[in-house]
C-alpha cells in the first residue's frame, strides 16, 4: 500500500504546474485569450442560469487568476486555484497536484541519488583537472615573471649606460 506523502515543496509544484496545465486538466474551456490572458465563465463558483459570463480572469505570464465576482472573489496562484476547486487546504492543494502532475518524481525511486553520486565524482574529477592545469599555468606566469624582471633590469642597465656616453 502506498505511504501518504506528508510533505511537499510547494516552491517546486509551483514551478513545475501551469494554470493552462490545472485548467486543461479541469477540462476548463470557453475561456477567450485577451493578449496573456484568458477570460470568461469561473469555473470555481456556480452560476446561475442566464447569468451571463462571470468576469474570471487567467494571467498566464504571471501563472495567477482571479474571479472579480462579487459571490466568488477567489485569486492566487495555481495551488490557490485547485486548493479552492477542489475545496481543501493549500497543502492538499500540492499533494494533488503533486500526484497529478508527478512533480519531482524523476528522483523518486532512489536512483535520482546514485546519478547525483556519480555526477558529483565526475565534477570532482573535471574540478581536479582544472586546478592541475591553474596550478601549470601559475607556475608559467611566475617563471615569465622572473624572465620579465631579468630582462627589465638588463635593459635600464642599458639605459644608464647610455645616458652616462651620451
């Protein structure tokens, strides 16, 4: 039997679901697209028949809505909007969606852990490399450096010997 999941990254479900994804899901439609948003009946509150279309908005850019109907007023963001759909709290929001939408579970059966384990060593590796091949360069640089005060010191010897013939 499966465990019932207690916690979740609301940060990452937000990120990873859309308004357009919740609403497809909803089979929401008769919205019309005004620019980035979509406008039309609220499918969050019942309406009454003849009522006309209830004046619910989707700003698609920013992932929020809101129904500016006076028995509605519901707004927010996509954990808002299934959270008052589905008449539960924000948290059972996220657990849902989570399930829905398979948030995060790429890394779920463990595995997610030993690719990590093995980029981490190729990173330490490559990381490795690049400080051998630093280390090679800055001691180039220092042996250029001597070279270069050598030959600056030779060429003001030059100099004062010349100045002084001259």
């Amino acid at each position: 039997m499966k465990e019932k999941k207690e916690w979740v990254d609301f940060k990452a479900v937000k990120a990873a679901v859309t308004m357009k994804m919740l609403l497809e899901h909803y089979g929401v439609s008769g919205l019309k697209r005004e620019g980035d948003e979509l406008r039309g009946r609220c499918p969050i509150h019942p309406s009454s028949a003849g009522a006309g279309v209830s004046p619910f908005s989707v700003n698609l850019d920013k992932n929020a809505f809101k129904c500016f109907a006076s028995n509605c007023g519901v707004h927010g963001n996509v954990l808002d909007f299934v959270a008052a759909k589905e008449k539960c709290s924000v948290k059972e929001a996220a657990l849902k969606m989570h399930d829905w939408f398979k948030v995060g579970d790429s890394d779920a059966s463990g595995s997610g852990r030993e690719n990590q384990s093995s980029l981490n060593h190729d990173a330490v590796e490559l990381l490795s490399k690049l400080v051998a091949e630093v280390e090679v360069h800055n001691s180039q640089i220092a042996n250029h450096t001597s070279s270069i005060r050598e030959k600056t010191a030779a060429i003001k010897e030059i100099v004062a010997t010349l100045q002084t013939e001259v």
